[in-house]
C-alpha cells in the first residue's frame, strides 16, 4: 500500500495555496495571528495563499457547521488551480468532517496538504484515500511564531514540499525549544521571539542497529478519536511501519498513553512496528513530563513484549517550536548508534 501513495507535486513559486480552517475558528478571532502566518508562508515559498468561503468564518459557526468546513477542504481539493493546501489552525473536532469528505476528490486531486495537532484526522483521511500528507506546521502554530519562524522549521518545510531529493538525515536542533502558548492576541508579542530553552538532541531509549520502515503516526489524542472509523488503517498497514507519536499541549496524564498504547498492542499493531519517534512534549510546567512519557512508552512496549523495538525520543515534531514537517508514509531510518532519524525519499515529486 506504501508504493500505491500519490505523490504531490512540489510547491513552486507563483503556485497558489488554499488556506483553510478544518478544526477551530481561529483565524477569526486573532486575524493578525493569521496574517502573520500567511505572510511568512508566502514568503518562504514564494506563493499566494487563497482563501476558501469559510477560512475566516467565525468560530462559533465553525463550531456549528464541520459540513461547512468539509466543503472548503473538498473545494479546495478540486480546483485545479490550487497547488497545496494548509491548515490555518488546529482543535479538537476535525473528526465530525468524516460524513461530508469525499474521498475520491482527494484521490483524484494530488496535492500538498500540511497541518498538525486534530489535523491529524484528515491526514488519515488522505491516507485512506491513497494520497501522502504531511504532518508539520499550521499558519497560526509555526508559521506565525513570535519574531519570525525558525530557520530550523523553514528548512524543514522547503525539504518536505519544495525539494524533490531525499529528504535526508534530520538535523540536531541546535538552538533550542520553546513550548506552551502566548497571548495572540496582543500585537506587541508577536514581534518578540520567545525564549528558548537549551537544545537537548535525540536520544535512544532503546533498540539497537537501524530500523527501517514508512512513517505513520500524529497528535496520540486525536489518534484515539480516529480509531474505529472507516479512516483507520487496516492492520496489513501498520506492518513494518515507524510510529510518530506524540501529545498536544493538554499535556494528557502519562497513563493515558499505557492505555493507548495497549490499545495498538490488542489490535496487534505494536507486534508489527519497526521503530517509535516520540516528539518533544509540551512540559505544560511540568518538568518530568518528557521523562514520565517516556518511562509510560518504555512500559508499555515492555508489556507488549516488545523490548527490542527502537524508539528515538525527544524529535522536533509536533507541539513544539521550531517543528520539523513529516511525509505520511515515506520510508525513513532510525539509527540507533548515532542516535538520528534519517528519511529517505523526497516528500514530493
């Protein structure tokens, strides 16, 4: 199933790129938050970001209307003069678009399609469909950081939707990381960078040699909303695969992911992984949170026999700041001595 993905053309400057809102009404509340974004998008790619009927609808009629925001994605999907798709924001509900997506638009429609957090839903959905998705970062969550986006994460980006060679090793983040949020809605805050705490790499917690397998995973609460339905990868799927998890900035209890975790392990799932990519944690204040995942993930796979799966943790992914942008399906490598990730395709073509 891994060969039979669609691989989207790469973003080109002059290209255009929807914008649209697929979870909360974000853009309508903080529009200078958005702005910010959009404008660093642009100008990192050198494209015009359009906007669809309702990216900019209020949240309360977001809230009240997923047919609405379904509408937009599959417009979006369907206009031939749209290169790329990226979601300004994420939630908590892109799950109630399930009904009113058409999955045949997306098959039949290849494009770039990029957002994290509850965008992981849709990501399945454009698995499902057969097309690759990237897991990186929204307009208002990375693209509008505060005092311009982080070279580490612009670099990121143009490797997964622009370049068409391998995307290659990861590189260490050498200039640290910022969780948490800010107040988007004070103008003054958002020219100021936030600071940063001190780089930590990658580290192994266990597995030896290299592991090799095709990237699959999101934001692990959104996940437990998606298992079940008809988005939900078969087991033959998750055979062989690399598992990017990780947690939003909820920050949910450490037990949660035994109990997630032991849910991939009934369904078999764990049997059949490869490897884990955990992302860094958004401590939320709490200063053992990474090492408490940690420990949970380390049990887990203990219970599940699975001692011997590699798992690099502490990845720049996700709920943290800068964010590194991930290719659905794409086959990658962990090397468990020099303690890096390495993908070894190019997201697009």
């Amino acid at each position: 199933m891994m060969h039979s993905l669609k691989i989207p053309r790469g973003l080109r400057r002059g290209d255009k790129v929807a914008a649209v809102s697929p979870s909360w009404g974000g853009p309508s509340l903080y529009p200078d938050r958005y702005k910010a974004g959009k404008r660093q998008f642009e100008e990192i790619f050198g494209v015009e970001i359009v906007e669809m009927p309702h990216t900019r609808a209020t949240a309360d009629y977001l809230a009240r209307h997923p047919e609405a925001r379904a509408s937009d994605l599959m417009q979006a999907f369907a206009d031939a003069d749209i290169a790329g798709i990226v979601s300004t924001i994420g939630g908590e509900d892109s799950v109630r678009l399930l009904p009113h997506l058409d999955l045949d638009v997306l098959r039949q429609n290849p494009k770039v399609f990029m957002g994290f957090s509850d965008t992981t839903a849709l990501h399945f959905a454009c698995f499902t469909a057969g097309l690759r998705s990237f897991y990186g970062p929204s307009l208002m969550a990375g693209f509008a950081e505060n005092g311009g986006m982080h070279k580490f994460s612009i670099d990121a980006a143009i490797r997964a939707l622009s370049d068409t060679a391998p995307m290659g090793t990861v590189p260490n983040n050498e200039v640290g990381w910022v969780g948490g949020s800010t107040d988007w809605g004070e103008p003054t805050l958002q020219k100021t960078p936030r600071p940063l705490n001190t780089a930590q790499p990658p580290r192994i917690l266990q597995g030896r040699g290299k592991a090799l397998g095709h990237l699959m995973g999101g934001c692990a609460e959104v996940l437990e909303m998606v298992k079940g339905t008809p988005w939900w990868p078969p087991l033959e799927v998750w055979k062989g695969a690399i598992l990017f998890h990780e947690t939003s900035e909820d920050a949910p209890p450490p037990q949660y992911i035994r109990y997630w975790l032991r849910n991939l392990a009934a369904q078999g799932i764990l049997k059949g992984l490869n490897g884990i990519l955990l992302g860094r944690a958004d401590p939320a204040g709490k200063t053992d949170y990474q090492a408490d995942l940690e420990n949970a993930l380390i049990q887990s796979l203990g219970e599940a026999g699975r001692n011997d799966l590699p798992v690099l943790s502490g990845l720049d992914f996700g709920h943290t700041q800068p964010m590194l942008t991930l290719p659905y399906g794409a086959h990658a490598e962990i090397d468990c001595v020099s303690q890096r990730l390495t993908i070894l395709e190019a997201g697009v073509s």
